[in-house]
C-alpha cells in the first residue's frame, strides 16, 4: 500500500521538516515531497501536527507484556514482548536472555529462530546476555549457570538463521580467538558483568569486540590508575556503549560525561527491561529470585537492581530531561546508534529515502500514538 502521511513534523536526522509530506511505498521511505506535488495513487494520512521519529531500536529487551525471554514457551510470547515495546515507539529490538542453561539457550533460539521465519513484527535478532561473564560482577545472573564458553555455543549464534546476534561476555573469560572467530562470523561482541584490565578490554576490542553492555554497571568503576573496561571504552572511538538512562542506574553526571567522550554517535540508549513493561504487575521471578517494582526500580529482595521498568520513549524522554539533550539528539541514541552498531545504518535509523519504514509519531509530551513497522 502507498501511503502519504500529512500534517506532521519529520525529524530528518538532527532536521525537521515541517511543511512535507512522507511518501511510503510498501515496506519502504519513498522520500518527501510537498502535499501537492504528492504522485497519484497514495492514500493520504492526516498526522494533526504530531512528531513523527525514526522507530526506535533496543539492543537489551529482558521482558515485556508480562513474558521474561527467559520463560518464553512459543513464538507468540515472544510476540508479546515486542507488542508491549512497541507501544513504547521500539520498533526493532534484540529479546535478551538473561543468562541460564545449555537447553533455555537452544530453545531460545528455536523461538528466535521461528519468529523471525513467520516475520514477528519488531524481532531483529537475539541477544545472549551471558552465561560467559564474570562471576564477580554477576548482578542477578545465576551463578550456577555462569561457565566457560564452547564450541556449540559458537556453532549455535553463527548458524545465521537467528538475524542480528548480539552476545554480552566477560573479555577476561572468553579466549581471544573465540571473539576473533564470533566477530568474524558476524555476531556482534560486547563487553559486560565483567572485571577486564584495560589492557584485557583493549586486546578483545583489536578482536572484534565492539560494544559495552550498561555501561558503569556491573563492572569496576575507572580509577585514575586502573582506567579498567570503562576507560577503554570511553577512549576508543569504535566502541559503542549502551547505557540505562532511568535515574537510578546511572548518575545523570556521569553518563554527560561518558557522552562527551564518547559523542552521540557511539552512544545507545537501552532499556535492559523486564516483563512488567506494558503492564500494571509490581512483581516477578527471575528463576528463584521475586523481583518488586517499586518507585520505578526493579530490585531483588537485598535490594540488588534487577534489570528495569524502562520503555524507550521514557528514555528518550530522560535524555532530554536529565541529560539535558535535544530532542533530536536523544532520538538519535535511540536510533541511528543502535542501528549502527548492529550494522544496519543503511536500513533503519533513520527517516529518509529508501530506508524501512519504521517510523513513530509522539504528541509533545513524547507519547507514542502510532507506529509503522516496515510501513504496516
């Protein structure tokens, strides 16, 4: 179906365009043009003066619409999940398991691996967060389940039937040739729950590694002699860091300054979110572990953080809010970073020409009230 959607203001990388019509032909951007120069056959679309953004891309979604990734039983749970994100303005995202068991891994993978055969609106791919980390810095991963990578786990995530795969691990723990091997068959490696040198972080970089998952936590924090993960990060340039903007993750101050070094380009926002996104439950279990909502974070009963209540409009919204950001400069954390980082810049990210049309309208409180994935 063409569609031409009116009456809107387009953010057009760091622009707006608020006198244009985008034109959609089927699955893609046709491009923009004036209302009246619109080509014959479009069915027009009356926007009433909303913001229309490139969707959003989150690269660490745990849960959703009451379903953990982690007790995912069929293909429509995984539905579920990027259902209740989509509500939010995500329109691609990576489901994220938290780490657990040889057989939760590969039937995980089978129900990535059918949801993107039936083409499930918003699944990109699969994340692995873990089980090859450092217990250490283990967060509310279970330890039992923490172990030393192998070869059919390889052989599992560079099969490329699960699209864009991306696996969190602890550089110190995982041999460099397994990063050399990953990266080199496409899989996207970042670093997390981790304690590596400087020195370990930057070899696994020259690797492949090109990520940081939640950037300041679960790692060690930079010292001014033991700059650690962090400070390798923060100073290569080809490292992307993903970061939980929700005010209680990370000091608003310490992430303006991970974002000066770093520039909003190599910067993503994520939402690291648990099933309660989309839904009124305060609680959940993470294996045996009750998780409690409370005040909008999610703790263990010791009071560990356990990933979040964090939807990616709100931290859109918390980037200009907190970080002190523009709105079009937040959108682009959310946008044009992560799809760069998975590769995919020529696709998504972005509202322009030949692009997919995933695309969200937000009123001027940065409410999403529609979206189009792939132009549906």
């Amino acid at each position: 179906m063409k569609k031409a959607i009116i009456n809107a203001h387009i953010l057009t990388g760091h622009s707006w365009q608020n006198e244009l019509t985008l034109l959609i032909d089927g699955e893609r951007i046709v491009g923009l043009c004036r209302e009246a120069n619109c080509p014959d056959g479009y069915e027009f679309e009356d926007m009433e003066g909303y913001c229309l953004l490139p969707g959003f891309i989150d690269t660490q979604v745990n849960g959703g619409g009451g379903v953990m990734l982690n007790d995912a039983k069929s293909v429509d749970d995984i539905a579920a999940i990027a259902a209740a994100h989509r509500k939010f303005g995500t329109t691609a995202m990576l489901p994220t398991l938290i780490t657990d068991n040889w057989e939760k891994m590969e039937h995980t993978a089978a129900l990535i691996r059918e949801a993107i055969s039936q083409d499930i609106p918003g699944i990109l791919g699969v994340h692995f967060e873990g089980p090859y980390l450092n217990s250490a810095r283990k967060g509310v991963h279970d330890e039992t389940h923490i172990r030393g990578i192998d070869d059919r786990f390889v052989d599992l995530v560079t099969a490329g039937d699960l699209g864009e795969v991306l696996v969190t691990l602890a550089p110190e723990k995982v041999p460099l040739d397994v990063i050399r091997e990953l990266t080199a068959k496409g899989v996207h490696v970042s670093a997390g729950h981790s304690t590596a040198s400087f020195e370990e972080m930057q070899a696994a970089m020259e690797a492949g590694l090109s990520g940081v998952t939640h950037l300041y936590n679960a790692m060690p924090p930079m010292e001014s002699r033991a700059p650690g993960l962090i400070g390798a990060a923060l100073s290569n340039s080809d490292c992307y860091c993903g970061f939980i903007n929700d005010g209680h993750h990370v000091h608003p101050a310490t992430l303006k300054a991970a974002i000066a070094a770093k520039g909003l380009d190599h910067m993503m926002l994520v939402t690291d979110a648990m099933s309660t996104i989309g839904t009124d439950t305060t609680r959940l279990t993470l294996g045996e572990m009750e998780i409690t909502l409370k005040d909008g974070r999610l703790t263990t009963a010791n009071g560990t953080l356990a990933g979040s209540a964090l939807d990616m409009a709100a931290a859109v919204r918390n980037a200009v809010s907190l970080l002190d950001l523009p709105l079009e400069e937040a959108v682009q954390m959310a946008t044009a970073s992560p799809a760069a980082f998975l590769g995919l810049e020529k696709s998504h990210g972005l509202i322009a020409a030949g692009m997919r049309a995933d695309i969200v309208a937000v009123n001027d409180d940065m409410a999403v009230v529609k979206s189009w994935i792939s132009g549906q």
